[in-house]
C-alpha cells in the first residue's frame, strides 16, 4: 500500500491541537502519526501551542484569538479558536493534495471556501455533535441553537467534502439524517494496541472497591450521574471513586463528594487528578470498574483505552452516545441520566466477581476491533477515494 500513497500530502485542520486532556486533540495526533507511519505525508494547520511553548508545535502555525465574553468558558472546556490568517491558510493549502477538516468553526468556514476555489480536495471527520458544543455554553441538551448550528456545519463545511470519516454508525445515521452529502465511512478513531493479547488479572471485589471515571470534568461528560449513584449503591461504603481528568466541573464534583463523605454515604474519600496515558493504563489494570456517563458523545475513546487493559465498563445509553457500542452485555449499560439504574449496575458487578472477572478478559480482547493500523487502512482508502474522484 505505501507505494500507491507515499506522494499524498494531507493537511490537518484544527482550532486547538495541543489539550491534553481533549479527546479530539489526542485524537488528531494519534491519527497523524500513524498516517506518517503508513508512508503519508500529514501536516497540521492549528492554533500554537499554547500550553508548551518549547513543545510540539504545527506545520502551519495560526495565533490565538479569544472569544468575547464566552472565552473563559471555551477555554476552561479545553477549547480555544484560531485568528484567520489567510496567507497562512494559502500556504498551507497550496502545499496539501488533500485538506482534511477536524471542526466546522470559523477558520474551517473559510479554509473550506478557500479550498473550493482552488479546487483542491476536501474530506473530514465529524469528532463532534452540536450539543457537545451547547452543553459545554450551559444549555440544555434540548436547545433553539442545536439545529441551526448543524445546519450551519452541514451548509458551510461537511457538504463541500467529499468523504467523512463517522467513528460510530450512530454518528453516520445522525448525518443522514441532517442531510450530510458527502460518503460517510465508519470508521473508528482506533486506539493502539499491545503486539500480544492482553492476559487480564482477576480483580477482587473484596475489601474497597476501585471505580474509575475518565474524562473532562464538564456538562456534557455527566459525572454527577456517578457521585449522585452512591446515594443508591448497597456498597458505597466501600466504594472508591477515581476521577482521572480536570475541567470546568471540578470544584463543584469535589464539594459533592465530600458531601457525600460527611453524610456517611461514602466511606472513602474520592480522589480527583490528571494522568499520564501510562498513568491511566495502570489505574484501569486495577480498577475493579469503569463508569462511562457523558450524555453526548461521538465515540469515546477514553472508555476504549480503558477497556484495552481489561477492565468492565459501564456505560451511559442515549441516543447521542457513540461509546454505548463497546458494550458487550446488558449488565454494561445503563439508560442517561439514571443514577439509581447505574447503582444497580454497579452492585450487580460487586456482587458477580466471578463473571465480572470472565468478562474483563471479553472486553480486552474486543478492543484489538479498533486496532489504529486497521483504522488507518481505512482511512487512507478513504483518502484515496476522494483523490480519485477529483482526477
């Protein structure tokens, strides 16, 4: 395959690339990195690094610029926008054979008109619903922006693209839904796997019970559905929760917390901090439990990984929640919002260790379906169609 593809320069375009703690940026360098590895030249066009300035940088570096008003907001949700430099944007776009669209921001709309008019050729990925973007505003799920929004993303961007990756089939039947023209691909992000197959070790259910919650502290990740559980949870006593991540909600899921330890409910105090990707590895080998609540979410990679080292999920299930689909048993899910259902989940895996223990083997093996080399291939097939539509 690299013999047919070691010409194709394709460009990456993203507002803010460098948020550790962002899925999506994590995402787009994963992403990047194995395409280099398969022979594609791919280069990124984003806003600089702005939390290491001697670190890691973009090919076509863009300054920052912030948002009236909402910046704090946007910037605390690990998110930032790109001022719009149309020489840059030139000479990135006169370099690339193939310009492929992260967002459906400001810069995207005018990288996207750009594009046309030099005919070059357009594809995308959709790592992001409207809601996402509302919620993180303070509103509803329900909301009059959710529609308009998309219909500005649908008109403006992704239907000047002629393939779009979906990491989930529930991605892919949501853009149909709206509209979307384009090809649509399922094809997951992918997540690295170990050369040989993970051999789990049982966990036991005795003693405190280890429950990890991975993910950004924000409205949309709902981990007040986990700490509001333990009012229902016959084990809470025992239970330890562990939330790997920062963001907006911190304080305020510290101080519900350590309510909940000071009215009894809790027995251990719950622990909050930011992780290294080996840091997290380790936490989820031996964690008895991964409790995955967002509300809106295209995939949910956080919860794959976590899966990888051979740990139980449970997920949230909704009609905007992509990461549903890992799940591999009823006992995995439970419906949005629900946090007397997700406590029972959580007492009927304390209380099978056995099958938990059977079933942590199960979901370590399935992770090896999202293997990034076999996403990889699909991508650049996907590249490769879109080039040779344009020829």
């Amino acid at each position: 395959m690299q013999d047919l593809i070691i010409d194709m320069k394709v460009l990456f375009v993203c507002n803010n690339a460098y948020n550790q703690g962002n899925g999506l940026s994590v995402s787009i360098h994963n992403t990047m990195r194995k395409l280099r590895e398969h022979g594609v030249d791919a280069r990124l066009m984003a806003i600089r690094n702005l939390y290491d300035e001697n670190g890691p940088q973009p090919d076509f570096p863009l300054d920052h610029w912030k948002f009236p008003i909402f910046e704090p907001i946007i910037y605390a949700n690990g998110f930032a926008y790109a001022k719009i430099d149309r020489q840059k944007i030139t000479e990135a776009l006169e370099w690339a054979d193939i310009v492929h669209i992260q967002e459906a921001m400001p810069l995207e709309n005018v990288v996207v008109k750009m594009a046309v008019k030099m005919g070059k050729t357009l594809t995308a990925t959709f790592h992001l619903y409207p809601h996402n973007v509302t919620a993180n505003l303070g509103l509803p799920k329900h909301n009059f922006v959710n529609w308009p929004l998309v219909h500005n993303w649908r008109r403006l961007v992704f239907n000047h693209c002629a393939d779009i990756q979906c990491p989930t089939a529930m991605v892919r039947d949501y853009l149909l839904k709206q509209g979307f023209t384009a090809r649509l691909h399922i094809i997951s992000n992918g997540i690295d796997m170990p050369a040989e197959p993970v051999k789990v070790k049982p966990v036991s259910a005795d003693g405190i019970v280890d429950v990890l919650c991975i993910g950004r502290l924000a409205n949309d990740k709902r981990q007040d559905v986990l700490l509001n559980a333990m009012r229902y949870s016959r084990y809470a006593d025992r239970i330890r929760l562990v939330f790997a991540g920062r963001g907006p909600k911190e304080q305020k899921y510290k101080k519900m917390a350590d309510r909940l330890l000071k009215q009894g409910v809790l027995k251990v105090p719950a622990t909050f901090g930011f992780y290294t990707h080996d840091e997290l590895h380790e936490l989820a080998r031996k964690s008895y439990l991964y409790i995955h609540c967002a509300e809106i979410e295209v995939e949910g990679l956080s919860c794959l990984e976590a899966v990888r080292e051979g740990i139980v999920p449970i997920i949230s299930e909704g009609w905007l929640i992509g990461t549903s689909t890992f799940a591999l048993s009823p006992e995995s899910l439970y419906p949005v919002f629900d946090s007397r259902a997700l406590a029972e989940r959580i007492d009927w895996w304390i209380e099978h260790p056995a099958e938990r223990n059977e079933m942590a083997q199960r979901y370590a093996d399935s992770a090896r379906n999202y293997d990034n080399d076999k996403t990889i291939e699909s991508l650049i097939g996907m590249f490769r169609q879109a080039l040779g539509e344009k020829a």
